[in-house]
C-alpha cells in the first residue's frame, strides 16, 4: 500500500490515483439507467481500520466531509446553527457501520476560510455547508486523521468530521468534494480528475490522469465563480436548434438529471422531446463554445416525451451528461476535455426553436 503525507503530496502530480466507484440511484441501489437514474457517484475509504461509502462531489470545491460516530440527524433545510439534534438516530441507518471512530481522528481548529461556522456542540466549533438549493445541510468539526482510499494511505488528510445533518434522511451524506481546486484534491496533490462514469459498470474516478488519455480530445475553456463554469450557448435536438437564454452551466456529480434556471428553455428543450420515446430519440447535442458533446437519445429522454430536464435554481450538467462522456478537468489550465464521445451529427440545416 502507498503511503504519503501532505509534505510529499507533490509527489503524486507525477502518477495517477485511480479510484474504482459504482453509480447508485436515489435509493441507494446500484442505478440500471432509464428510469432508474444514476444519483450517487460512490466511493469508498477507510479511517481507523472501519471502511464507510462516500460520494464523490464535482459541485463541491471545499474540503472532504466524512462520517463521524457521533453523527446524528434532524431539523430541515439549512440552519444557520448546529441542531442539537439530542433525541436524533444516526445520520445514515441503513448503513450504522459506516464512519470513523471517534478514537480514529484528532480535532484540526476551526472552520477553514469560506466556510461557515454553525455555532458549537460540545464545546466544539462548527462549520456548515448547505446544498441543493437549500434541501439540506452538513454540519461538521474539522478533524485530521490516516485515511486509506485505492490503495493509498494518505497520512493527516484534513477533513470536516459530520456531526449533525439535516434534515434525518437515511442517504449517503459522507461527501469528498472534487470541485474546482477543492481541498481533498490540494491535499493528495492533484491538480487534473477525469471521470469515467457508466452505469453498466466499470467507472472509475482518476486523479492526475496521464495526458495519454484526453489530449487529443475535444476541448473548451471554463471559467470559476467559486467553482469551474462553462458556457453553453446551444442545445440540438435532431434538426433542432435550442438557444439557450440562460448560457452558464455548472457539471455536477449528484444530480440524477439535468437542471435549466429558464423555464423558457426548460419549455423549448421539453417540446423538442414530443413524440420520442428512450428508443426513437435522437441524440442531444450540447454545444460548449462551439465544441459539440453527445448525449444519448436514450440518455436524455426517460419515456415517451419524459426527458432528464427539470426545473432548477440554476443550470446543471448531472450524471446523464457526465455518463455519457469521460470529463477531464484541467484546473490549473482552466480546460475541459470530453474524450471517447460519440461524434456529433451534421449541424446543418438546423432550425432554431
């Protein structure tokens, strides 16, 4: 097993980190596509000898936030002070065995610059973070401690030890964030991750991956805003061309669809799904700066005239896109890569919609 610490971090920029993951579905269960769609991208690692699930998150730039002992669940939403949650069950009871032992971790301070604090509990500070446009928050002390994932023991990786959630949803809630130049990535010293998600298996998340695998493959430039942002102008659906009114578009790994801010484009994109099933549709091409990425026919519409687009606080490429095209991100050049795509048909005679 390889072993590092952070002061020789540097040292894996020169090799990959592959780390197997299974696709899960809203339920916990490994996702068959369809109807049944991916929502989880699922690792695993250990902390003091007892193994725990995590998801790896692209819409989560900050540091890891992993399972604790103690973790407990209640309240709603995003509470700006830690519940207290006295009377809660533990954060994940379907999976009770899943976190580090308290023995396992030592405290590491307070909450990192950027990060919100939540008050205490047990004398101890607290940081917070909310997601899904509010649904729910992690609350978490921040720890240190040995953590071994593909093989690799990586020695006082730093990371939010989760205390409380809300609301009491029996989920995967440990979270190892791989957004823009996140924390877990600064610490193993990775400055690239490619994604190779399918649901029929074989997925893998590698940092550092070599240049052999992507780059020769289509590219376009993105920008941070807190986390990587992309452009995207234009969807096209067979003949049709949709102009997006809304053009900033997040990646995200824990979406199960893909979110549009716009309800007239939400509208546009639905319309230009009548009268396809998952088996007639035509492929969609999502165009980022001019370079077209294709979606499956079958990916993107779920039913007859049912599609993976729902209405959302802002727009999301989730797993559909991010399992249909290995994604390589390049946050020191700010580049996407999309190697091993399908080639996109010919874009002309389009009619704009």
């Amino acid at each position: 097993m390889a072993i590092f610490s952070l002061a020789s971090a540097a040292n894996l920029s020169a090799s990959e980190l592959a780390v197997s993951v299974v696709l899960w579905d809203q339920g916990g269960r490994p996702a068959r596509g369809g109807s049944d769609p991916a929502r989880y991208v699922i690792g695993s690692l250990s902390i003091g000898g007892r193994s725990q699930h995590f998801t790896f998150d692209a819409g989560n730039p900050e540091q890891p936030i992993l399972l604790a002992e103690s973790c407990k669940g209640c309240s709603s939403g995003c509470p700006s002070t830690v519940p207290q949650c006295s009377s809660g069950d533990f954060c994940w009871p379907s999976h009770s065995g899943d976190y580090a032992p308290k023995s396992s971790y030592k405290s590491a301070g307070g909450c990192p610059s950027g990060v919100k604090e939540a008050g205490t509990l047990d004398g101890v500070a607290v940081c917070t973070q909310c997601f899904g446009g509010s649904s729910h928050s992690r609350f978490y002390t921040m720890a240190q401690a040995d953590v071994s994932i593909a093989g690799t023991t990586v020695k006082n990786l730093e990371f939010g030890a989760l205390v409380r959630v809300a609301p009491a949803i029996d989920r995967v809630w440990s979270n190892v964030g791989v957004g823009y130049k996140s924390a877990f990535m600064a610490q193993i010293g990775a400055s690239s991750v490619l994604f190779h998600l399918r649901a029929s298996g074989g997925s893998e998340v590698i940092f550092n991956p070599s240049p052999n695998r992507y780059q020769n493959a289509p590219r376009a430039s993105f920008d941070v805003e807190g986390n990587r942002v992309h452009t995207v102008k234009e969807m096209r659906v067979g003949k049709n061309s949709v102009q997006m009114s809304s053009t900033t578009f997040h990646m995200d790994t824990g979406d199960a669809g893909i979110g549009i801010a716009s309800s007239s484009d939400l509208s546009r994109l639905n319309a230009a799904a009548k009268g396809y099933t998952s088996s007639t549709a035509p492929p969609l091409i999502v165009m980022f700066n001019g370079v077209p990425v294709t979606v499956p026919g079958s990916t993107w519409v779920i039913g007859s005239g049912r599609t993976v687009f729902f209405q959302y606080h802002k727009n999301v490429l989730g797993l559909p896109f991010l399992s249909s095209v290995d994604v390589v991100f390049d946050d020191n050049a700010k580049v996407v890569y999309f190697p091993g795509g399908s080639p996109a048909s010919s874009s002309s005679n389009l009619t704009i919609v």
